[in-house]
C-alpha cells in the first residue's frame, strides 16, 4: 500500500515535475527579474526536497538489500550445517 505524503514527506513525481516547469519557465527569458530570482529560489527548494527524498530511498534500499543478504546468508549457513 503507497503512503501518502505527509507535511514532512516529499511527493517525489510531483516535486520533479513542478522543477521542471520552473526550469521551463526560466529558459524561456520572459520571466522579470524578480520572478525569475522567485521561481529560482523555489528550484533550488525543490532540487534539494528531491535530492533529500532520492537520498532517503537509498538508505531504504540500502538497509533492506543488507536485511535480505542477511537472511540469505543465514538460510545458505543452515542448508550447509544440513547437509553434512
């Protein structure tokens, strides 16, 4: 079951794609001055929310690939102790 996004979780896909408006927006040059330092401001907010979250699934991954080498190893050890 996906969690939902909490004040402190950060919507990965949605984040992502407000970035790239942004960065759409800024390329185009129509934007003045002060919105552009505006809608940089908010990119880098959310180029770090991602890199945050992108951050925070490697350590999920991470610890979960350990858990589940773990228990393969363990399951490996006792098929050895079995069979001599």
């Amino acid at each position: 079951m996906a969690r939902k996004p909490t004040s402190k979780t950060v919507d990965f896909e949605k984040s992502l794609k407000q970035l790239e408006t942004l960065v759409d927006k800024l390329e185009k040059g129509d934007l003045s001055l002060e919105d552009s330092l505006k809608n940089f401001e908010q990119g880098v907010k959310l180029t770090r929310d991602c890199r945050q979250a992108l951050q925070t699934a490697e350590q999920k991954i991470s610890v979960l690939s350990k858990e589940d080498k773990d228990w393969i190893e363990k399951d490996l050890d006792e098929d050895e102790a079995t069979n001599d």
